[in-house]
C-alpha cells in the first residue's frame, strides 16, 4: 500500500496545546538541556503572531503528528538573514509516513518564497545517522557537524 502524502499546513492558535504536549515528547526523546516551557510557549507565540517564526504542521484534520518550526535569524558574524529550523518531529506512531520529508519541502518552500538560505540539521539521541541521510536525501551534502562535551557531573538530559 503507497503512504499518502499529506499536506504541511501553517499551525493555528487553536493547536497551542498540541503543540506544546509535542515539544514535552520531542524533548523526552531529543532534549539536550533542560524544558522551559515559558521559553518554549514564548517561540510558539512568535510563530501565531507572525513575528519571524512559523511553524508548519501535519496531519489528518486538526490532529497533529508532525511539526517543523522555522526562524528567521541570522549568524552571530553577519548581517544576512536564513531561515533557522528549530525542530522538526513525528510522533513516534508515525514515522512510517512522509510526514518528515513532507516537512523538509515546506521548509524549503519557505525558503525558496521568502528568498533565504534555510540551514536545517539534525541534534537527535536517537537514529541520528538515519535522520542525517534523510536529510541528505532530500538538501545533499551537509556543510558541517554538530558535537557536544558534557563535563563529567553535570546534570543534563540523558
């Protein structure tokens, strides 16, 4: 049976608590440091403001399996803007689906509307080398690497 492709729509005030029920789970699963939901809630508005953020969701009807969140930002050296991928995540239950590359085309559709490079990547615990050559399928080569030390006895999300 083919996987049906379902379209990547901008998220809605109305999905707030979803959303933030799926950062809990992305970060359970991917987090690096510890939640604050107040900084997490404070990106989410952004997006429903259409202050530089937007995030995308996908799904059946208004339940969300997937979201990718997008910024307009800029490296700390220059003056010229790219749109930062934030995240991008299905729920576990589906992974077998397109939603992943389904969210990639709308990120580069974003992009490629608003005319900046989008620099998207992946920080994972979990299948990295997997969610890497997903990516490289979809942008090609990657142009860097992304490495973590963590000093012996500090706390931080395993």
């Amino acid at each position: 049976m083919p996987l049906v492709t379902l379209p990547v729509r901008k998220a809605r005030r109305y999905d707030a608590d979803q959303l933030m029920q799926m950062c809990k789970i992305l970060h359970a699963e991917n987090g690096q440091f510890g939640l604050s939901m107040r900084k997490v809630e404070g990106m989410v508005d952004k997006a429903f403001s259409n202050d530089g953020c937007i995030i995308g969701t996908v799904g059946p009807g208004d339940r969300i399996e997937g979201i990718i969140m997008l910024l307009i930002a800029q490296f700390w050296y220059t003056e010229d803007w790219c749109l930062e991928e934030i995240m991008n995540y299905v729920l576990p239950e589906h992974r077998r689906s397109t939603h992943a590359n389904d969210m990639i085309a709308f990120a580069k559709r974003c992009s490629d509307e608003i005319h900046i490079p989008l620099v998207i990547g992946v920080v994972s615990n979990e299948r990295t080398k997997a969610k890497i050559e997903l990516y490289r399928r979809q942008l090609g080569e990657p142009v860097g690497g992304y490495f973590m030390h963590k000093p012996a006895g500090l706390a931080l999300p395993a």
